[in-house]
C-alpha cells in the first residue's frame, strides 16, 4: 500500500493523503479582497484530490501585503469576499481547507513579480514598509520604518483578528508564516533584526515577537484547532539564521501548542546561497521531525510521485507540499495515484476521464452510460 496516500490525522484534522498543496500568492486580490480569480483558482486546486489545500500568504493588515494585488483578511470586507470563495468551493469539494497568516514587514509595498517585484514607493502608489530594524532588503531601497511597542502590539491584535476571520469562516487550520523573509522571519534572523532591545540580539530575544504572535493566536482559537508554523530553517546566509536555532524556536513552538511544522528556507537576505536540486530542503524538515517529534510537512522541488513516496515511507516527512508542480499539474495526485496503484477522491463528473484499463484510480466507481 502507498504510504504517500494513506491517511494522517493533524489533531482533529482528518487528511485522506499525504500531499498538500502549498500556500502560492496569486497577486490577484483587490485591496486585499478575494476575487473571481481565487474561485477558479482554489475550485480548481480543490478537484485534485490532494489531502489539504493552503490558501496563499493572507496578510492580516493592509501594510502587510506583499504587493498591493495580494490577499487579505482585516476586514469585515476581506472576511466576506473570502467566504463567498470558499462557499463556491465547498460546494463542489470535500478537501479540507487551510489558510496561512502572514505580514511582509520590509518586503511589503512590492510590484507583482511580473512587472519586476521591486519597492514600490509611497509616491507611486505604495506605502513605507515596516520591520524590526529599519534595514532595507535590498541595496538602494528607502529602508523600512523600524517597528515601536505600539506597532508590535497592533501586529499582534491583527494576526489574531484575521485568525478568527479564519475560524469564523469555518477554515480547517491555520499556519503563521515565519518563512521567506517575511516579518517573523526578519525578527528571528540577525541578517534583518539588529534591535538592542528586548526583541533584538540574543535568540532568546529575537524569537520573542514570533512567539508572543503565535501564543496569542493559539489562546484565541479553539484548542482543536490546528495551528501551525511555515518556517525558513535556514538563511542559507553564514551568520544568519540556521538550523540549530530552528530546532529551539521549533521546541518553543511545541511547548507552547504547536501543530505542526511546515519547512522551508531562504528569503531573507539576496546574499543567500541556495543548493537548489531536487528536495533540497527535506533533510532540513527531517531533523526538526526527528528531534521534535512534531507532524511535519516537508517542501521544495517534490515534482514526482515515487520521490513523494519515499519521503513519507521512510519517514523523512510525515506530508510534502506541492507548489509550483501543482500549478504545471493541477491532476498531480491522480497521476501519482495511478503510479503508484493507489486511488484519489475526484468528482464524479471527471470519473469517466480514467483511460481505459486502468484499475479504480477513483476507487470502486461504476458510469452508466446511454
């Protein structure tokens, strides 16, 4: 039997495979609201089968966006646009739905990556970033307005706003996004966070804003609900963030209620140095599973069905997300199901797509037809 589509519970959150499609900006919201886009593009993701569907990086303050085409849930305006996506999709699918929580802090106020992805400033038509140091990410851009007490703690009441937009709106989980140079990201690294403060300096001190974030969300959801944390184990940066202190703001994590961990890496420094190649970044996910114990999705170039398999058969992973494979194959995991003698929910309007000869890719199913 494939590992890789037997069952796996998050908590109370039952996943009938394995494979989770990974949170993918789609730079398509309008002031921060979910569009027609977002229905097409989550229906569609919906109907393949995987076990759990990531909505995009959300911001949870207008400021927040990576770009000014990006998702959001701070408003009552957010929270409905949202809901009339997710009521399309839920009629049609029974996948379970997730949705990740984040702020850009200083790689906010973007142009969309098709038209560069640069700073775009306030003159024309952006808005001045925020960070924990007022450190810009690239050479040559304004830097970002470095955050006071009163900044952060309105950061804090936003994440746990829209994480209860999130439940009200009946989301399976959720995952804070400490990953990708975003804001968590920048107060756990030394490349980004240069504060003498409280919330700067040692580790214990640069992880102190991501945990007071995460605490006060996990105290305002319900206990059975999944929370989670995308984190970049590594900065790939000498100096920067690394391993090693993953592993303790992961067993910080833990302690304090967490659900499962999500790992990635990189995207705090363009002085990264990256050894892309096929799952570079499973055996990053692999340590912090072993050492934690924690339920633990691993990411990052995953393309083929029998690597996925070997992933979670040997224990490397207990799920893999698929990002950019999903998007070239939105059928991924019928076709890895076909691989590897395995069978995957699909509607039943598409039953009759299985090609000929193939045994019960979609299980025990019968067409009629005249």
């Amino acid at each position: 039997m494939s590992t890789l589509f037997s069952p796996y519970s998050i908590g109370s959150l039952h996943l009938k495979n394995r494979i989770v499609i990974a949170p993918m900006c789609q730079y398509s919201a309008v002031d921060g609201a979910a569009t027609d886009w977002h229905q097409i593009h989550l229906g569609h993701l919906a109907l393949s089968g995987a076990g759990l569907l990531i909505i995009e990086a959300t911001a949870v303050e207008d400021i927040g966006r990576i770009t000014p085409g990006c998702l959001g849930l701070w408003s009552d305006a957010t929270e409905s646009a949202l809901k009339r996506v997710l009521q399309a999709v839920r009629a049609h699918s029974r996948m379970p739905i997730a949705i990740q929580l984040g702020h850009a802090g200083r790689k906010a106020s973007s142009h969309v990556p098709w038209q560069g992805g640069q700073l775009i400033a306030p003159e024309q038509g952006g808005w001045r970033p925020v960070a924990p140091s007022a450190l810009p990410q690239l050479d040559g851009e304004a830097p970002p307005l470095a955050l006071d007490e009163a900044g952060l703690q309105r950061i804090v009441a936003a994440f746990v706003d829209a994480a209860l937009r999130a439940h009200r709106l009946g989301l399976d989980a959720i995952e804070l996004h400490a990953a990708h140079g975003y804001l968590l990201h920048q107060f756990l690294s030394p490349i980004s966070n240069v504060r003498s403060d409280a919330y700067g300096g040692s580790l214990e001190n640069r992880m102190r804003f991501p945990l007071q974030v995460f605490e006060a969300v996990r105290a305002a959801l319900p206990a059975a609900t999944p929370l989670g944390v995308r984190l970049s184990a590594t900065d790939w940066v000498d100096g920067g963030w690394d391993p090693a202190q993953s592993l303790v703001f992961a067993r910080a994590l833990l302690s304090r209620g967490l659900s499962f961990l999500h790992v990635s890496s990189g995207g705090v420094s363009p002085q990264q140095k990256i050894p892309i190649g096929p799952g570079y970044q499973v055996g990053l996910a692999e340590t912090l599973r072993r050492e934690t114990g924690l339920p633990t999705l691993a990411v990052g170039l995953i393309t083929e069905a029998e690597q996925a398999e070997a992933i979670v058969a040997s224990g490397q992973a207990d799920l893999v997300a698929l990002a950019r494979a999903m998007l070239f194959d939105p059928r991924w995991p019928w076709h890895a199901a076909a691989q590897l003698g395995a069978t995957v929910e699909a509607p039943p309007q598409y039953w009759r797509s299985q090609p000929r000869g193939m045994a019960n890719l979609f299980g025990d199913v019968r067409i009629g037809m005249r």
